[in-house]
C-alpha cells in the first residue's frame, strides 16, 4: 500500500470535486432514492391500505414495509454511487486525456482505486444522510439497532461494492462505455437484489444472479443491523458469504483491470 | 404537403441510420424498462390484494396492468431519448443546415419523433402484446375503444416527441429534462401506481405529465371494458393536450427561429 498515491489521489479527487462536479448527479441520485421511497408509500398506504401478504413478515423479517423499502432505497443510493464514481475512474481519465500521464506514472492501483473509494464513501454519506432524512419523513424507523452489527455490515458492504465497483470499471474502461453499461446493471440490481421486495418472491434463476452481486447480501446485514429479525448465526454466515464474495471480485479485479487498461492504452485514439 | 413528407420521410430515415447503427440501442430501449418492469411487478407480491381498493384490479390481472403502464412509457421514454440525441445536433452542427435548407421546421421534428417513436417502441410493444395474448383470461375490452384510445395515444406520444424536439432548438441544457421527466412520470404518470388512489397534492402534479390522461384510458378500455361515453372527460382532455402541444410546438419553432437570427448562431447558443 503507498500511501503517497493514495493522499495524492484523494486530494485530485476532491479537487476535481470542488472545482468541477457536476452537481445534477448528486441531485439525481437522492430524488431516485426519493421516488423510490415515494412509490412504496403511495402502495403501502394508498393502494393497499397497509395490508401485506401473508408471507412478507417471514421472509422480510419485520412487519414494516416502510423502513423495509426504505433502508433498501438507501442502499440502493449507496451502491449507485460508490460503484458509479469508482469504476468510472479511469474511463474518465481516458476521456478527459489524462489517462496517458496517469499511466507514465509509477502508481499503485490499489492505493489508487482505494483513494477514489474513500473519497466516494464519504461523500456518498453525506448524500445518503440526506436521503434517510426524507426516508425518516416517510416512515423509517429503526427497530432493533445493534452498533456492532451495524459496524461490520458496514464494513463489508463496502468491501464487496468494492470489488464489485472493479469489475464494472474494467467493463467500463473495455467497453469504453458508461452510459449502457452503468445503467444495465443498476436496473438490474434493483431487480435482484431485493431492493423494495423479499427477493424470495422472484423466479430462482433471478435469484440466483442476485446472490452472486453482493448487493443482495449486503442489504440483508444492514436490515438484520437496522431492522432486526436476523439471527447472530445467520447473520455471520451471509458476513461470510459478503466477504467471500468481494474478495473473489477484489482478486480477479485488479489484474483483469490491468489487462484492461493495456487494451485501452492500445486504442486509445481508436 | 408532397414536399412535407418528403422532409418527413428524410429526417425519419437519417435519425434511423443514426440510431439504429448500433445494436446496443435496444438494451436501453427493452432491457431498462423490461428491468423496470419486473421490478414494478414483482414489487406488488408484499401486498395483499384484498386490501386494494379499485375494484378492476386483481391479482389476474395486475401484471397486464402494470405491462400496460411500462409499454405506454416506453413510448413516450423514447421520445425523451430522441430529443436527448437531437440536441446533439445542435453541438455537432448538423443543425445549421437544416435551418439553411429550406425545410419545413415541423416536418423535420415530426420526422424525428416519428421514426423514434415506432422504432424504439417496437420491440417493447411486441413482448408486450405477447405476454398479453398469453394473459388474455385478464383481458376485458372494449375493442372500439380501445381503437380509439391507441390512435389518440400514438398522436400524443409523437407530439410530446415534437414538442420536446422544439423545446432543445432553444436550451442547450438538456440534462435536466432526465432529472424532471424520467422517473416522475414513472411515478407520477400512474405508470407503476394507479393515479386515482394518489393524495390531492400527489394528483395536482400528475396533471403535468400527458401520459396520465391516455394511459388511464387504455386501462379503462382494456381491462375495465368501459365504453367510450364512460370515458369521454379523459378522451376530451387529451384531445385538448394534443391541441396544445401543437399549438405550443409551432409557437416555440417560431420563437427559436427569430432568436436564432438575432444572435446569430445555432451552435454555439
């Protein structure tokens, strides 16, 4: 780990940031997690007058669909936006030119991707502590905190977004497209991942994609943290699977990104 | 009129050269809001549906309720899209030459509604129409009115198409249309949620979007199997939107028009 390029890093980053963000991504992100939030209220007291299917409060393990939706959303935003901004790294550079100077440079990937993801994490909570206030509005309550819980599935949800934000660059950079790419597999996670619905409730070969995007265990620890209704042992088996999980993404990511990046420099002015 | 649809025809061609050279298109034009969709769909199994209060929804016949709100959006998204690309137009500009040309404005905004409206739709539609065919124990349509209502729909889909192409001949900034039109009309257009169970506040915003009126029609008329009189408010309101969404696009053509000769320049606006 250098940590030299990973200051370096976090500096340009917020920089660039500062001088030069587009703010309308930020704004976009929390009103998606805002309509969100919105369309499961409108069903939740409007359409159904609160009344939920039978097997919703075994599955989910709560009997608040609110907070259970809600917490999804705020994942969701999470998610959206570490792996949006990491991944798009170094395509950015590409496009923005700088991927040539970047590369003559005798730097780390690692602290590099590190770097960009730290930046991201905390900027995304400050978006996401936005979106949870209007998720307070709309009825989220925290029902059965545990602070270690929370910890740990913090943790690891970043660890596998992480992974998961390197292979999504590597497509990126690949592909040298955001626009299709980025927005493919966002849909698709909010459909697998059991975003605003149990994912039990989807054909299995659906669910089955779901459980190799860490997204889907990840939500689960945050609503076991948040929510309650997950046992400890269970809890630390799914901890097991995330990690399992973006580690696998982590090993295969960083030298498939190299590949990458050497196809990338090939054509870059292809 | 000979010479209209011959500016038509060619501005529906050129953007179907330009659109259609990659097959990547139909990822965003199927597979987001088929994504979308299921999402949508699958969403409505934590509800128990005797606790839903409209009468004509059931759980026969949610998903061609639903279908129908996501075919009908991808409609009026594509056009979105199209204008989205027609303001690249502006930064590339091609369009200098066609306000050189002597084309006629409208035919060259028609034309590009046109050909991403029937084209981007398509693939939507005919899943969509399969999926149905398969579900039509869910069905109960009045077929009169149902012809009706998909000829008003497709009318209207193709001038918010132009009328949209006619707002980005003025602004170049295009991005905030996404943030304002996308996911709201999802939402607020009654595309996932019925419009009628909405709170007051909620209803008084989903006037805004011309998706309501015709998609609640197309409901009405296919699941619902009401008649034509039974819907006639919503019919004469879209009616009225199609009025004044020409009337608005002919006015902002010439607007833009006499703005452009003021300053001068297209592109660089």
């Amino acid at each position: 780990m250098d940590l030299k390029v990973l200051n370096a890093t976090i500096k340009k980053e917020f920089q660039i940031r500062l001088h030069a963000y587009p703010m309308s991504f930020m704004v976009g992100c929390i009103l998606t997690s805002f309509y969100t939030t919105f369309g499961a209220w409108l069903m939740y007291h409007y359409f159904f007058r609160k009344r939920l299917a039978v097997d919703f409060t075994e599955l989910a393990g709560t009997s608040d669909y609110m907070s259970y939706a809600i917490v999804g959303s705020l994942m969701y935003l999470f998610v959206v936006r570490t792996c949006l901004n990491v991944s798009r790294t170094l395509i950015t550079e590409l496009r923005e030119g700088t991927l040539e100077s970047l590369m003559l440079a005798p730097f780390k990937r690692t602290s590099y991707f590190l770097g960009n993801m730290l930046l991201q994490t905390f900027m995304t909570f400050g978006e996401t502590a936005i979106a949870t206030l209007i998720g307070v509005f709309f009825g989220l309550r925290i029902h059965d905190f545990s602070l270690l819980k929370f910890v740990v599935a913090t943790l690891l949800s970043l660890y596998g977004f992480f992974g998961l934000s390197l292979m999504l660059g590597c497509l990126m950079l690949y592909a040298r497209d955001t626009y299709i790419s980025q927005n493919t597999l966002f849909t698709a996670m909010f459909l697998v991942c059991g975003i605003t619905f149990p994912k039990e409730y989807l054909p299995s070969w659906l669910q089955l994609i779901g459980s190799i995007i860490p997204v889907t265990d990840a939500l689960t620890l945050m609503r076991g943290a948040l929510l309650g209704g997950l046992s400890t042992e269970s809890f630390m088996l799914v901890s097991l699977r995330v990690f399992i999980l973006g580690t696998i993404y982590i090993v295969v990511g960083f030298p498939l990104m190299k590949q990458v990046e050497r196809i990338a420099l090939e054509k870059m002015e292809g | 009129m000979k010479y209209f649809m011959k500016v038509l025809l060619a501005e529906s061609y050129k953007q179907h050269r330009n659109y259609f050279n990659n097959r990547l298109i139909y990822v965003s034009l199927f597979v987001w809001p088929m994504f979308s969709f299921l999402a949508a769909y699958y969403s409505y199994r934590a509800f128990d549906f005797g606790g839903n209060i409209i009468s004509y929804i059931s759980t026969e016949n949610i998903l061609v309720f639903i279908l129908l709100g996501y075919m009908a959006m991808s409609f009026f998204r594509s056009v979105v899209q199209s204008a989205w690309n027609f303001s690249r137009e502006r930064q590339s500009g091609t369009l200098e030459y066609i306000y050189l040309s002597p084309a006629n404005r409208l035919a060259v905004l028609l034309g590009n509604a046109l050909s991403s409206v029937f084209e981007s739709a398509v693939v939507m539609f005919i899943f969509g129409m399969l999926i149905i065919l398969f579900n039509r124990s869910a069905l109960n349509v009045n077929i009169v009115g149902l012809i009706l209502v998909l000829a008003i729909f497709m009318v209207m889909a193709l001038l918010w198409g132009v009328f949209l192409n006619a707002c980005f001949l003025y602004s170049r900034d295009t991005d905030f249309l996404f943030t304002i039109l996308e996911e709201p009309m999802e939402i607020f257009a009654g595309v996932k949620v019925p419009v009628v169970i909405f709170p007051g506040w909620a209803r008084i915003i989903s006037c805004i979007f011309p998706l309501t009126y015709v998609l609640e029609a197309l409901r009405q008329v296919s699941l619902n199997a009401a008649s034509i009189s039974s819907i006639k408010t919503t019919i004469l309101i879209s009616l009225v939107i199609i009025m004044v969404l020409l009337g608005a696009t002919l006015i902002t053509i010439q607007i833009v028009e006499k703005h452009m000769r003021k300053t001068g320049n297209v592109v660089l606006f």
